[in-house]
C-alpha cells in the first residue's frame, strides 16, 4: 500500500492473474491539472482557429465543477486495444478487441477466450473490429450486432455491420450475417475516420456512424447523398433502410442516410428522453458534441471551428453557414472525443443529467452537464492522473461507470470519499 498525490492506492492479485487496482479518488484532476479551478474553463490555449467564435454563449469552454469523490477499480489491464463494450444480462461484458476479438468479461475481471466464428478483420489504424451492441430482444433471441472493418478486394476495405447469435455458454458466434455494407469502398490506406459506433433504437432500428474515410486534406464527400461516408444511417434489424429515412426516394441519395456532413463519428448514444446524441472529431480544432435530427447537415466541412492539419483554414474559416446545424458543445484545441454515454445509474446522484465522453487525446474522462434547453452547464475532466487514452464509457447496470483504455484496461468508477 502507498501513498501518491493524496490518492490512497491498493493493489491485490485474483485469480486467473488479474491484477485488481483501487483508487480513491478526491480530486483527480486537480492532482493532475493545478491550475482548472471551480468556476473557470478548464481549456486556456487559444483556439487553432484565431478567428473563431462560438454562435452562441456557451458552446464551449463551460465553467469546471466538481463534483462526487469515487474509486477506481482496475478490473483488468490485459485487454488489447479494447474499442467497445456491451452488458449482458447477468452483468458480464462483452469487450471488443480491434485486432479482431470478441471476448466476455465478468465482474472480477476474468477474461474469456476469443469468442469464435468472427468474420475476417482488416486491421491497421484506426480500422479494425469496432462496436457491439446487443439487440432489444437479447433475453429471448441472443442477437447482437457489430461493426468492423472488412477487406473487399482490390485493396479496397470498408465499414459493416453484421449480426448475429451470440452462444455465450460455447463461446460462439452462431448465424452470421452482413446486414449492411458502407458504400463506397475505399483504399486499404485509408485507415482514419472510421465511424462504426452503434445505437439500437426503442423500437430495435440501428444508427450506425460512417466517417469520411478521410486523412488528408478535407474532401466533401460528407456533402454527397449518394455516398454512405460522412454519414448517420439507419436501418432495421434486417439491414433495411427504416421506414422513416429522410432522403428515401429522392434520386441519387442513399435510402438508408439519416444526417449527413460528418467527419469522424466516435460516440453515439441515446439519452434517457429518447434523443440521439453523437461525438465527432474535429480536424485540428472543433471537436464537437452533436443532437442528432432526423435529415439535418452537420455541416463538414462546409463550416468548422478548426483548421486544417496543414495549419490553413477550412472553406476561409467559416464556423456557420444557413442550413448546417451547430453543434451543442465544441472543444478546441482538441480532446479527440470516443465513446459517449448518458448516466442512468443512482449511486452517484451528483452525476444525474450527467454526459460521458472519453477523450483520447486529452487523457481523460469528461462528464457535461447538460441543461434543459440541451447546453453544457459545466464541465468535469475524470481520471486524468491515469494518464490514459479513453476509448469507451458505459453507465452499468449497477449504477456504476465503466471504462475502456486503450492501454488494456477496464476500470469501474463506484462512490468513495
């Protein structure tokens, strides 16, 4: 046991060889970060784009706020490269690994095999195995539903969604199907941008994010409706554009696109109210939290609040345009936003009309605030004295957080003072 920037750290060996780490944690970002005080921003570098200005009061740089001491709990730091994670209903975990991994997690920790019978895997860069979602109907039908990068020949790959029966108990894959295939596909080199974030609706529809593919100098391929990249679809179960797309029948546009203009779409999730909410990268700057409405342009890269990674402005610096929504929250520079989730939980009341978002550039875990009229109240960063990348946050079923790191780990954050 040891001591270490007022943080009380314990370690203890399971079984299986799982070293389990608790943290108490008081203030973890003060720890890391002296000079984020209450009531101040957190971000004091200016903006990458100098003419920047937000469209209207709050849209970035909200008010720090502390809130609730917790712990942190290591459950395992043997994943490799972690990207996603989805409860089952006993309260174990199924973690996606983006080389190409499904495996099961139970609440001590222990990690099983690869499931088996997984479809083929391109990875390298940002392309790899990348969400699981379970369908609506688990308890009954055991369906779940994946994105992954796939190879298509002729060095091309792209983005698909497949489904399938999940045999827990034989650790196996079982009727495996391709609903759905991101059109069109691109070079092989093309490993940025990728999208692949699931959400399963109410009513079991899929929303499913499709980046713009793109690591170089801003194409408008976000722009074009006969294009899946850049895109939010939504489909059925069966991998049919839903009833309710916006651009069905129109000529040239993709039934199954339901917004469009996006760049690199890295968390999406449903709030308690029954709204779909996304997170996406910015170029250098302009990382954005976005509601996400049926038909409506995001904009890129039409209008931004960064700039290009050559250090030029993106179409003369524009950051609104009329018939392009603005996003609900923006950080710049930026944090590199990942997975996205509303707290449902009751252990930490504090944290109620609470959003998640991990931050990979910026180490840490932010948790937003969101008002009544959808604008960011304040702004807490979590966990970052772990310096870690944050690839993915979940609200469990036990009222807890749970998080996934791109150095292997699983953490559950739980009360504690």
């Amino acid at each position: 046991m040891r001591h270490a920037k007022g943080r009380l750290v314990t370690l203890g060996i399971l079984a299986f060889g799982t070293v389990l780490v608790s943290v108490s944690v008081k203030n973890t970002y003060a720890a890391a970060e002296p000079s984020w005080r209450e009531g101040h921003a957190i971000e004091i570098r200016p903006p990458e784009l100098e003419s920047d200005r937000p469209a209207f009061v709050g849209q970035t740089r909200a008010p720090y706020h502390a809130t609730s001491p917790f712990h942190v709990t290591v459950l395992t730091d043997r994943l490799h490269a972690p990207w996603s994670l989805a409860f089952l209903p006993d309260g174990r975990m199924l973690v996606t690994e983006k080389p190409g991994a499904l495996r099961i997690v139970d609440a001590q920790g222990r990690i099983s095999g690869p499931v088996r019978n997984l479809p083929a895997v391109h990875y390298g860069g940002q392309v790899g195995l990348l969400d699981v979602a379970l369908d609506r109907d688990f308890a009954k039908d055991h369906r779940i539903f994946f994105s992954y990068s796939e190879d298509v020949g002729d060095d091309k790959t792209n983005i698909a969604l497949a489904r399938a029966t999940l045999d827990e108990e034989a650790g196996i894959l079982r009727d495996v199907s391709v609903i759905f295939r991101a059109l069109p596909a691109v070079s092989s080199t093309k490993g940025a941008n990728q999208g692949g974030r699931i959400a399963v609706a109410p009513n079991g529809t899929l929303f499913m994010t499709v980046g713009d593919r793109s690591s170089i100098t801003p194409w408008d391929v976000a722009q074009h409706l006969d294009s899946d990249l850049g895109k939010i679809i939504h489909i059925t179960a069966d991998g049919e554009p839903a009833s309710d797309n916006p651009f069905i029948g129109r000529a040239g546009a993709r039934p199954e696109i339901w917004t469009l203009g996006h760049r690199s779409e890295e968390g999406l999730a449903f709030a308690p109210d029954g709204r779909l909410w996304e997170t996406e990268h910015g170029p250098q700057g302009g990382d954005e939290l976005n509601l996400i409405e049926r038909g409506k342009n995001y904009g890129w890269p039409l209008v931004t609040h960064g700039i290009d990674y050559s250090g030029e402005k993106i179409n003369g610096g524009l950051t609104e345009k009329p018939g392009t929504e603005q996003a609900r929250y923006y950080w710049d520079p930026v944090i590199a936003p990942s997975g996205l989730a509303f707290y449902s939980g009751n252990i930490f009341p504090q944290w109620h009309d609470s959003v998640f978002v991990g931050g990979l550039r910026a180490g840490f875990l932010d948790r937003l605030t969101l008002t009544t009229n959808d604008k960011v109240r304040d702004e807490e960063p979590l966990l970052a004295d772990l310096r870690s990348r944050i690839r993915d946050v979940r609200s469990g079923p036990d009222g807890a957080v749970y998080v996934l790191t791109d150095d292997g780990k699983l953490l559950r954050l739980t009360p504690g003072q």
